[in-house]
C-alpha cells in the first residue's frame, strides 16, 4: 500500500507541480519534500488543503491517515510500557500490530521501539542488529532525524556491551544531530533537552571509566546540571510544552497540537494528583499502615508536583503521629520537611508568602513536639523566633496563640519574669482574658 507521501508524489509530478508549487504558501517547501519522504505526517488540515490543491477527494487518502493513526498509537503503548519498565509488554503490543511494509515513520518507530525492548530484556546483541540497519536506511535517505535516534540508541548499546569510547562516539554524534534538527525545526528544543540530558547523564558515566576521556566527565555532568536547572516542576513542563506548541502553529500545525495535547494532559494529571494528595491528607479516618500505604506513595510522587501541597500534608502526618506518640517518626518527618520546603525557597523564589506560611506551620509543629517531649525552653524559643519574625505583620489570632503558649511555657518552667514579659504583650493585644490552658496552634 502506498504512503501519504508517495500518493501526493505520485499526484504532484502528475499535474506537473513543482514542491515549491504545491506548498503555495501554506507551508514550506521543506514541509512538503518531508512528507513526500514520510519523514512527516500532515494535520488533517493541512492534508485537506494538499487534496484540494492537488485536485483530489481528501478519502483517497483517508484510509491511508486512519492506519497510521492506529500504528502510531500501538507504537505509543509500547513505548509507555516499555518507559514504565516492561520491556516484554511492549514486545507483546508491537506484536499485535500489523507491521508497517514501507520505510515510512510508523515502521522506524515500530524497528525502533522493538529493539530497546529487546535490549532491556537482554538480548542486546539483536538490537544492536537493528539499530544498524536503521543506520543505513538512514543514511541512504539522508533522514537526520533517524541518524540521530540510531546513535542516541548504538550509544546505550555499546555501552551495554562494554565498548565505553565506542559508547561515547555515538552520543557525542547524537548530540550533533540533535541540535542541527532544533535548528531545522524538527525537534522542539524542549525534547531535545529531555533527551541530552539522559545523553549527558551517560556520557558522565562513561568518561569516568574511559581509558581516554576520564577528565571530560565533570563536563558532561555540569551541561546535565545546566539543563536540569531549568526543570524544577511538573507546571514548568507543562508551561514549556505549550510554548512549543506556540511556537510550531505556524509551521507545522501537527506538531503544534501534539505539544498542546501533551500539555494539557499533565496539567489535567497535575491537578488530580493535587486533589488526590488533599482529599487524602484532609481526611478524618486514620488510614491503614501497610508496606505500600497508598498515602504515602502519592505523597512521594507529588513532592515535585506543588511543594507546598506535600508538606501541608507531611504536616498532617506529623500531627497524627505525635498523637500516636511516635516522636522519633515526627521528628524525622519534619526535619524532611524542613529540607524540601528550604529547596522550595530557592527554586520558587516569588512565592515568599507561601512559604513563610509553611515555615511557620513547620515551626509550631516543632514547637508543639518540644512541649510532649519536656523540651519546654526550646518551645518557648522556637514561639519566641516566630513572634519576632512576625513583628511586621499585623496582628492576627495566629501570634496571640503564640504569646499564649509562651506565658504557659514559662509558667511551666518557673520562669516569672518571662511570664510577666509576654502576659504583658498577651494583656496589650487583648483585653479579655484569656483561659490559662495550652492553645493548640495546630487548630
């Protein structure tokens, strides 16, 4: 059966158009000498404009599109498995497909896909195989983007084989490619940065036990580092994917509106996760403490989705678990706390609000922890610390409980010029008195 890109070849030089001709502005003639080659696959808009340019019913090629949709999707769950870590799941979905029979996009992806399942199930010598007839392929139709896919692939190959500098070569050349397909528009920057960071992840990895580039690998490290400074939550993905989106509308409309999708879906998966983690950390039952606690796994897995959101609900769990007594569990759980929401200062620099929120809450947690524990003056210090930080702010219910608790603190500890210090600051604030009992500032 005959591609999209050999029927409009085939009907071009029919009519005796030129790709130049045929392009007339909508596209470039770039963009049509590509799907001639099937090296792209046009939006159906796009296709529809080719049609009617080319003097032909859209369903001539219809059958065509609705095939390589179907392939293309198998290929997709294929990959998501094998991403997911069940390489043979992926080999079973190729191998319910019906194998492309042309050297178009679908039968790269399915060559491609099929051998890193391979590969991961050890048969790396089999992939190799393949990888290096894609090689020729590639370069027998000078497709780039296939080049830079078989070295991307021949890298981790050879690595697994044990060929270090071999390993090295190949990356390094995947590299190359990779930036002149950005440069082409091929390659969405933002794919091409996901991708060079795992290359330079490798990379770092092999000059460290080469023969010959031992002294590179601090470089490779520090470009992974470089890229990865720009990804520090899942809304920064999301926000990148629709900026490429943007910016391929007026190139390739296909592109664009697989960019939009994608960003979409993980905004949409965001915000699930998100409602799951609160839903989860507000709720009123004691959940039950299993060796895969359901809780604590989406917990894990939203600590980069929003921070904020995961430690709110790190709160939670300390709370129940100072009720439980289990001190040493809390105490560990907020001095994690403590990291991740100092981490979330520096990424998010703008949300100083927020945070100072947070850290107040991380704060009284510690202070409520000292107070069951004995630690009766380092409760009062840490209330003191917040009182003395927040002495910008406006007064507010939230420090009265402070002054409170510091009065009981140092009654507790005998200490009557502190309790007639902050009764005092308590008795300015308020007028009424207010009951001698520990307030729960977790309330």
């Amino acid at each position: 059966m005959a591609t999209i890109g050999e029927k409009i070849r085939e009907i071009r030089q029919q009519r005796g158009l030129t790709q130049s001709e045929l392009a007339g502005g909508v596209v470039t003639p770039s963009m049509i000498s590509q799907i001639e080659a099937d090296r792209a696959r046009p939006s159906y808009n796009l296709l529809t404009s080719i049609a009617n340019r080319l003097g032909m019913p859209i369903d001539y090629f219809m059958d065509e599109v609705d095939g390589q949709h179907v392939m293309a999707a198998s290929i997709t769950i294929a990959a998501y498995h094998l991403i997911s870590g069940r390489p043979q799941q992926a080999l079973n979905e190729l191998d319910k497909m019906d194998i492309p029979d042309v050297y178009g996009p679908s039968y790269k992806s399915y060559l491609l896909t099929g051998a890193r399942a391979r590969r991961a199930l050890g048969e790396v010598w089999s992939s190799l195989e393949t990888f290096e007839k894609l090689r020729e392929e590639a370069f027998r139709t000078q497709d780039r983007q296939l080049l830079y896919e078989v070295c991307k692939e021949c890298g981790t190959t050879e690595f697994a084989l044990g060929n270090i500098d071999g390993a090295i070569h190949e990356w390094k050349k995947a590299l190359k490619y990779g930036t002149q397909l950005v440069e082409d528009k091929v390659m969405s920057p933002l794919d091409f940065d996901r991708e060079s960071l795992s290359i330079y992840l490798q990379l770092h990895e092999a000059a460290k036990v080469s023969r010959f580039q031992t002294e590179d690998a601090a470089h490779y490290l520090e470009s992974a580092v470089a890229l990865a400074g720009g990804v520090q939550t899942y809304q920064n993905l999301a926000d990148a994917l629709i900026a490429s989106a943007i910016s391929f509308l007026d190139y390739d409309s296909g592109k664009a509106r697989s960019f939009a999708d994608r960003g979409l879906s993980l905004i949409e998966c965001i915000s699930h996760m998100e409602q799951a983690l609160v839903a989860r950390a507000t709720a009123n039952e004691t959940l039950p403490q299993t060796a895969s606690d359901p809780w604590v796994e989406i917990a894990a897995a939203s600590t980069t989705v929003s921070s904020l959101v995961f430690l709110e609900a790190e709160y939670r769990r300390a709370e129940k678990e100072m009720d439980a007594q289990d001190y040493n569990a809390a105490r560990n759980r907020l001095s994690r706390a403590r990291d991740i929401l100092h981490e979330y200062e520096l990424e998010v620099p703008d949300l100083k609000a927020d945070c100072f929120e947070s850290y107040c809450t991380l704060r009284e947690l510690e202070a409520d922890l000292c107070r069951v524990t004995g630690q009766l003056q380092q409760s009062a210090d840490i209330l003191t610390e917040l009182l003395q930080m927040s002495e910008s702010t406006e007064e507010n219910k939230r420090t009265s409980k402070w002054l409170a608790n510091i009065v009981l603190l140092y009654r507790d500890l005998g200490d009557t010029a502190k309790v007639q210090e902050y009764g005092e600051k308590l008795a300015q604030r308020y007028a009424q008195d207010l009951p001698i009992r520990w307030v729960d500032t977790r309330g």
